[in-house]
C-alpha cells in the first residue's frame, strides 16, 4: 500500500521556467489537495479537488494551476515560477467515507525557486 | 471562522521530561481536533484525533490530549520525553463530519536535550 506519492523530493527552476508536480494516490480517496508549507505560516491550503473533474480554490491558489483528469491523481502546475513559490509543497488526500475527517500526506517536493 | 493558534513555536526540553504542547482553537460548532507530527524531511503523520466521545484520547509513541471544550484547548502532552522525538508538531481543526475543510497551527519544533 502506497499510499500517496509525490515525485519529484526535489527540484530547482530559474524564475520563468514551468513545472508539474506530481501527486498519486492507491486508496481510491474522493479528495486530494494541495498544501505548501513555510516557515512559521503552517500549511496552506492551494487547490482541493473533491473527485474528479472538480477542483477548487484554497487559500493561496495563485501562480498555481491543477486538474483532476482521474481519481488516482491530482498533479499541481506551476506555469512561470517566481521566487515566492520556494516552498515545500505537501499532497494530501481522504476518503468520502472517512467520518473522522483523518488526511494521508504525501512525503513532500522541496521546491526551488532562482 | 475556524482558527488554530499554537503557542509557541519552539519548545525545548530534557529528556525524560514531560512534553506539554499547546493548541487553542475557534470554533462555532463542535470540532474535529488533530496532531500531525512532522520528522525532519518528511511528511506528516497523525499522531492522534479527537472526533467525538471521550475527551482524553490516546495516540502513537505515547501522546495524548485532551479536548477542553471550555478552554476551547486540545493540547498535546507525553510524560516523558524521548530524543526520537524531536520533531515538528501541527495542530488542526476541521468541523463537521465529511468536511473538506482544515485550518493547520504554525507548528511547535520540538527539540529533546540530552
């Protein structure tokens, strides 16, 4: 049981360039999410997608794009990379049938941004 | 509007002492309280979840909290430090069974002197 994945752990972009980060899950969850994480701010939520075909904004959705073409996965698009977006992004996800509310995270992407 | 807020963003202690850390939220309806524990470069785990029932609720490595709703508290403790402790810990709060909302602390780094 895998659980969720993130690929890549790492990367480093000059400001401008694109990316994708990737993000799969294996227990068939309704609801994945993006999250990034600074220092002293917590996490923060981006997108959320609550099945597929449906996303939505979060808290800090801007520079940032996703969709949900399926329910295993949920990648996160950065289109032109700034500086502000260096970061540690974490995917979450949960099951429509989960009462206690209880969120799987990925192992993060350590995002830099020159 | 739901809010977290951690008091304390580093907490120091000896090992073999009682860990206290704590977490006071704002809610207009009954809560879904969580401890995520975060070790250095990975993801965040649950360490422990209060849902509904019993307020004292027991989790992994020896945690546990309790939910005051009269203090509007769910801070975290463990009696006795271990080093495999040191980590970063993250109070959360989403209300409502089924909700897709979460609002996550700034988190407490912990740190175990030897």
């Amino acid at each position: 049981n895998a659980g969720v994945t993130q690929t890549p752990k790492f990367q480093v972009l000059k400001t401008g360039q694109s990316m994708t980060l990737q993000c799969a899950q294996d227990m068939n969850h309704e609801y994945m999410s993006w999250y990034r994480q600074d220092p002293g701010m917590g996490l923060r939520l981006i997108h959320y997608s609550v099945g597929a075909g449906i996303t939505d904004q979060g808290e800090v959705p801007n520079g940032y794009n996703v969709s949900r073409s399926t329910t295993e996965d949920f990648p996160l698009r950065l289109l032109s990379a700034a500086p502000s977006q260096t970061s540690v992004y974490f995917c979450a996800s949960r099951g429509t049938d989960s009462g206690a509310n209880v969120l799987t995270f990925g192992a993060g992407s350590r995002l830099t941004v020159l | 509007a739901q809010s977290v807020t951690q008091l304390g963003s580093h907490v120091s202690v000896s090992e073999g002492a009682l860990v206290l850390l704590r977490c006071n939220y704002s809610s207009s309806v009954p809560p879904y309280l969580f401890w995520y524990v975060q070790y250095p470069n990975q993801g965040l785990q649950l360490l422990l979840k209060y849902t509904t029932g019993a307020t004292l609720v027991k989790g992994i490595n020896g945690f546990e909290a309790e939910f005051k709703k009269s203090e509007t508290s769910f801070h975290l403790t463990k009696p006795s430090a271990h080093m495999s402790d040191a980590a970063e810990y993250f109070c959360a709060v989403s209300v409502g069974s089924g909700t897709y909302k979460y609002i996550f602390g700034t988190g407490t780094r912990l740190k175990v002197l030897a």
